[in-house]
C-alpha cells in the first residue's frame, strides 16, 4: 500500500527549534495565567447547564392508525416503543452515512496511483451496495409498525454529530487509504454493536420476524468488519515495513 507516513518538514514539535523553546518556557513565567483554579469552574458551568437543558429531541407520535395501536398494546404491556422506534431511526440513519462513507472509500481507492490490489473495488462496491440494502431494510421496519422514516429521532441527531468526523477524514484529498480505512473500521465497530443491540431489542419487543432480517444484515456487516480490519491492519505494518 502507499505509505502514508514520511519524514518532512512538520514544525509542530518543540524539538524543531531548541533554542525557542528556552524563549518559549521563559515567557511562561512573565505571563501567568488569565485566571486562577483548575478545571472545577468549566466541570461547574457544565453541570449548571446539564441541569438546565431539555431533551437533545423526540420521537413523534405514530402518523396512521396502525402506528396508534401498536404503540398502545406495547404501553399496555409495559414497554416503551418510543426507545425502539428511536434505535431503528438511528441505525437508519447511520446506514445512509454507511453508504457515504464507502461512496467516499471507493473514490479515494481509485484515485490513488497504484492502489493496492488487496483491496478490490468490487468488494467495496458490494460491501457499499449491502449498506444500502440495510438502510432499505430499516425504512421497512420503521414503516411496518406505523412509524414515520423520515425523522430524524434523538439518537440518530447524536450519532449523526460523533460521525462528522468520519467523513472529513474520507473526504480530506490529503488522507491517505490507511487512514480512510481507519475511519470506516470506527464506524464498523460501532455499526456491528449497534445491530446486536438492534436485534435484542427487536427480540424483546416481540419483533421476531423483524429481528430475524436484522441477524442477516448482522452477518454481512461482520464480513464488513473483519475485511476492514484486516485490511487497515496490513496497511499499517506495510507502511512500518515489517512483516504481517
């Protein structure tokens, strides 16, 4: 693979320039800092506005009368379908990212002179086509039991924001496929709990139709994830050129 590591001119070190660093360390004792404490007063501010803040967002009522009944035979059993609805809504969600990403993946590795062969576009086109394969899924699960698809709930705003990153690395012309395949490895690792908690919530529900099409989607994005890391793991003992 295409080393992604070399020695060049980065002057972020302090070591670059011994002699600035006398200038730099002595100018800390004429410049004392703005404020006195420690890390309380920003810990205290916080806590004051965890308490004061409302709910991150909702899940919305059930949009037709099938989304009415089943949520109420799921309140009269003492469950709460809202938790549910809201984890379908985020894997959703996350799975249209999952398209992107790989949309982004498959870009970077065609666009690197000499890629490696160890990584074969068809694989990547596949593993890219199954994440949407699984978002279609999701939309009929929600679909299926009343709810609405297109919103945004709670925990897919959260996941939607922790992901941001993910795609700058991928998109960045800059990065290399090592570190994209890092970046597609976080989000297969989260991506593969995430479905395990799915379908033990599908279970529990009594979703079991459901949660049977959610261990299938599972099984894929375990070849996903043991491709990824392998992949990741041979670049970067490629790039530290010793042996796998």
């Amino acid at each position: 693979m295409e080393k992604s590591t070399a020695l060049g001119t980065n002057r972020t070190g302090i070591d670059m320039s011994p002699v600035d660093v006398k200038k730099m360390l002595a100018l800390t004792n004429v410049t004392p800092p703005s404020s006195n404490g420690d890390e309380r007063a920003i810990a205290e501010m916080r806590s004051r506005h965890i308490a004061d803040a409302s709910v991150i967002g909702s899940v919305p009522p059930p949009g037709s009368l099938k989304g009415v009944a089943s949520t109420a035979m799921q309140k009269l059993t003492g469950k709460n379908p809202e938790a549910f609805i809201d984890k379908l809504g985020c894997r959703l969600a996350f799975e249209r990212a999952g398209v992107r990403l790989y949309d982004a993946l498959i870009v970077k590795a065609s666009s690197i002179p000499g890629a490696p062969s160890e990584i074969p576009l068809d694989t990547l086109r596949k593993f890219r086509n199954e994440e949407l394969r699984h978002f279609r899924l999701l939309e009929g699960a929600i679909r299926s039991i009343g709810a609405d698809p297109t919103t945004q709930t709670p925990s897919a705003d959260v996941d939607g924001m922790a992901s941001l990153g993910l795609m700058q690395v991928l998109t960045d012309p800059r990065t290399s496929l090592s570190h994209c395949l890092e970046a597609i490895l976080i989000a297969e690792l989260a991506d593969n709990d995430a479905w395990q908690l799915l379908i033990q919530l599908a279970a529990k529900m009594g979703m079991d139709d459901m949660a049977r099409d959610f261990e299938t989607a599972l099984q894929e994005e375990d070849v996903h994830l043991a491709h990824i890391r392998q992949w990741f793991k041979e670049s970067v003992l490629d790039d530290a050129a010793v042996a796998a």
